[in-house]
C-alpha cells in the first residue's frame, strides 16, 4: 500500500507533464501552419501583455530590461507546468476531471488566440490540435499507468504499472520532441523573408548625407558611440514572437481624413524620393540615465510626402498607425509636417531593417518618444483625431502625446565603480531631438558646476556626446551628476518624476569610491 501511495506521489504529475509537453508540441506545429503567433503560449503572453497595467510594465522593462518577454513566457510556461502536475494527479482518480481540465486550458488558448487584434478563426486551429492531443495523450498514459480501478485519495485500489507508464510517457515525450521541432522550424523558418531581406537592393538617398564627421564621436572606450550599432540598438516592444513580413506582399494603407486614400506596395515606397537622416530614438519607459536610447542613420521615404500625397484634411492632428501585430501609435500631425526628418524607414546603418527593428518598414520621427512615433512593422495609417481614436499605451494610462524631454546621461565612471585617484575621465551622452544640446554640465560633491566639452552634433535630432577630462579624483567616496541644456535655453530638472505618463525627469547621478 505504501509504495502505491508513492508511484501515485510521482505518476500524477509525470502524466500531467508528459500530457501538456505533447498538448504544447503538436499545438506548435500546428502554430507553424497557420502562423507562429497563434501559438497558445505566445498568444496568452501577448494577452497578458495587454492586460498588464502600466505599471507592471515599468517593473518588467525596470528589472527584467529586454528579457522582459522572455521572462514572461518562462512564467507561463512554469504556471502551465504546476497545473499539468495537478491535472495528471486528477486524471488518475477520474480521467474526468483531467479531460475537464485540458478543455479549460482550451477555452483560455482559444480566447487568447481570436481576441488578438489581427485575429483570424484559424488563430484558434494550434490551440485546439493541442488539447486533443494532450486528451489522447492523458488518456493513453493513464490507461497504462493503472491496473484495475481508479484509486482512492488514499491510495488504495489499483496500482501503478510502473514499466507500462514510463513506456507511454517516452512515447508522449517522442510525440512531443517531434513535433516541437517541427514546430520550431516553420515557425522560425524565415527562410523566404531572410532571403528577401538579404537580396533587398536598398535605394541611394536624394541628398547623400557626408560621413559622420571625426568630431561627432570622441572615441573613449566604455562612452556610448555616436553611431549605435544595429545588434546593440535597444528593443522595446510589445511582440512576443518577431512578426515575419515579406516585402514582396507587404502594403501600407493611408486612409481617414484624407482627400485620396493610399495604398503603397514596397516597390512602390522603394520609388519615392529617398531620404537619409541621422535620428536619436528613445523609448519612454527609459528611466533617468537608462538604456533605452539609441542612435542611427536611418535610409526612407519622406512620411510628410506620402501624407501630401493623400490629402491630409486641415482638422485631423492624428495619425494612427498599426503594426503587422496589431499594435497601434498615435502620432501629431503637425510634428510629421512641420519639416522634420520623419521617414517611413526601411534601412538603418546601412542595411535593411533588422527583423527586431521594424522589417520591412518602420516609422521615424525625431522628437517623439517611440510609442508615438515609432511603429515597427507599420502596414496601416489612419488620419485622425485624437478625440476620436486612442492608441494602444494610452486608455493604459500614458500621455497621448510623447515630446522628448531633454536628457543626459553619465556613461563614465559606472555607478559603484571602484577608481584610482588622480585625473579621472567622466563622459556620456545627452539628448534633445529636434531641439539640440547647447550644454553640459557636471558637479561633484555637489559642488560648483564644470562645463563639459561637446562632442560635434551633425543635426539637432541627434545624442551629443560629452567629456569632462580633468577631473582629479582623491580618495573617498563622490557622488558625480549631470545636467543638459538644449538650444531653447531649457536646462534639465533636477526634479525626480517617474517615466509615467510622459517621460522621466531628473538629473542622473553615480556614486563611486576612489582608493
């Protein structure tokens, strides 16, 4: 009786596991299929993602930085996992409440799926393939599992056949590793994508920018260079799974408020006046001297030129553009015309959008944060008004207009850096686009403030680096700070406001410890 209570102790479970890994396998082949966002897992994560407040958003970007996403699915993936454990165990006292149990996990997946907003009724197909495989599978392996009757919660009654369980749980685990990766290769074959994005012959630019000039970037190691570069440039965003668009089949609608509505294939905007522009990204979640910013050349059509092109009405002050994945932006009319280097990009520092970046078109507009501005993966723009339409962030609490706040950054010395006294380099970055950086300044100790000298700026859209180098550092603790101007003669804040609704403000300070 004894060891009956300990084979059901682990049987149970071992069931339930075995029973979601095939459940979650086959429903990712199937995901392959239809497409790799309509995987359960995937689509209840990007529902959580919208249902998250913003404030459980700033904790994820705050600790987790750009792992949120992947923290996040192991989270589910672990809640899954405790719950399969539990349904195993049920299964085994009555195969009822196990098939109940997979059927509820069903109408989560199903839910989550078709409440997307791109949503189609086959977003429903690897949800559903996954709970009659995993009820197949719990009932295969519970039928191997028992000799005679259920057992009681006492254990007693029929007991575990231990050779025949393990026999079916090598073969759910087979059936699992199978079609997993199955799965796995059609949805992360970006075969034809890859290669279209490898053979994409990019446009050269109406007005050729010159390089970017020797003064612009002071070459000291451990400060941000003046060009960031693709693999490094930070991602914020709400995709769980890199949506996957072809050029070749991609379009973008201009519609609304519009004398003539537009439809451009990717030929089309590859005809279009090019434009090259030097643009600073920031993202809003980017707390007082975060990471969350990033420079870059950028190579696109001219978003003002395609707007006149349509006839924008003179009472619209919206655009509301949407991403492959359903995402949604609100943007100033007035900021895209007013002459700025707004583009709908389809290159960065010289090569075609990364997938993380937008592939095959994003917007770019300097000044904005990117939740207003920056739509990866745009394929739909709405002109509108913002008293009529809201984008995604801000029914959740966010401003529905992101200017950029001026900004600066210390990048040397590290926060808790151990130093050796004597002339010490203190640099970074600051930031003001489509404004400028006039000035830079540091103190020590909270003493006097030191001018830093600049580094060349080749627009005002851009970061500007800064250097204080003749600092003489003495033993003992210091606390460093920093503060910008920009050309308005606006010097940052030293007031603390958290990134919510429309940015954070503050001066960014270190401690360090000098020996």
């Amino acid at each position: 009786m004894e060891s009956n209570r300990r084979a059901l102790g682990w049987a149970g479970p071992l069931i339930g596991l075995v029973t979601c890994a095939a459940a979650l396998g086959v429903s990712l082949a199937a995901a392959g299929l239809v497409r790799a966002s309509a995987f359960p897992v995937v689509a209840v994560g990007d529902a959580a993602v919208d249902l998250a407040p913003a404030g459980a958003k700033e904790f994820a970007i705050r600790v987790f930085g750009e792992n949120d996403k992947n923290v996040l699915v192991a989270g589910i993936l672990v809640v899954l996992a405790a719950i399969a454990a539990a349904i195993g165990t049920l299964a085994l006292r009555d195969l009822r409440y196990g098939t109940a149990g997979l059927a509820a996990f069903g109408v989560v997946g199903v839910s989550a799926a078709l409440t997307r907003p791109d949503a189609g009724v086959l977003d429903a197909v690897p949800t559903l393939a996954g709970v009659v495989a995993g009820t197949v599978t719990l009932r295969l392996l519970t039928g191997r599992a028992l000799r005679g009757p259920a057992p009681t919660a006492s254990g007693e009654g029929a007991a575990i056949d231990r050779r025949g369980l393990l026999i079916g749980a090598a073969g759910g685990l087979a059936l699992a590793g199978v079609s997993g990766v199955i799965g796995q290769a059609l949805t992360s074959g970006r075969s034809a994508v890859s290669a279209a994005r490898a053979s994409l012959r990019l446009p050269g630019p109406a007005t050729p920018l010159p390089p970017i000039p020797a003064g612009a970037d002071l070459r000291i190691k451990g400060l941000s260079p003046f060009v960031t570069p693709n693999a490094d440039f930070y991602r914020v965003d709400t995709a769980l799974v890199l949506p996957q668009v072809d050029p070749r089949s991609w379009t973008l609608r201009i519609h609304g408020m519009v004398d003539r509505p537009v439809e451009l294939t990717f030929a089309d905007l590859l005809k279009r006046p090019v434009v090259e522009a030097d643009v600073t990204l920031c993202c809003v979640s980017n707390d007082v001297g975060g990471p969350y910013v990033g420079n870059a050349r950028w190579l696109g059509a001219d978003l003002a030129g395609v707007l006149r092109d349509a006839g924008v009405h003179r009472d619209a002050d919206m655009l509301l553009s949407t991403s492959a994945d359903g995402w949604t932006c609100g943007t100033p009319v007035d900021v895209v015309l007013d002459g700025r280097d707004a583009l709908l990009a389809f290159a960065m520092n010289g090569e075609a959008l990364p997938f993380a970046h937008g592939f095959p078109v994003r917007q770019v507009v300097p000044g904005l944060y990117g939740y207003v501005s920056a739509t990866k993966w745009v394929t739909d723009i709405k002109v509108t008004r913002f008293d009529r339409d809201e984008a995604y962030w801000t029914p959740r609490g966010w401003a529905p207009k992101g200017p950029v706040k001026t900004e600066s950054r210390i990048d040397l010395p590290r926060d808790g850096a151990d130093l050796p006294a004597g002339r010490t380099v203190i640099a970074g970055v600051a930031w003001a686009q489509h404004k400028g950086i006039d000035a830079v300044e540091v103190r020590i100790d909270r003493g006097p403030w030191r001018q830093a000298r600049l580094a060349q700026a080749p627009t005002a859209d851009t970061w500007r680096q800064w250097v204080v180098d003749d600092w003489d550092a003495t033993p003992g603790e210091h606390t460093i700070e920093v503060r910008a101007t920009d050309a308005t003669g606006y010097t940052q804040t030293a007031e603390r406001a958290p990134v919510g609704p429309d940015g954070a403000t503050g001066w960014h300070t270190v401690d360090v410890r000098v020996t």
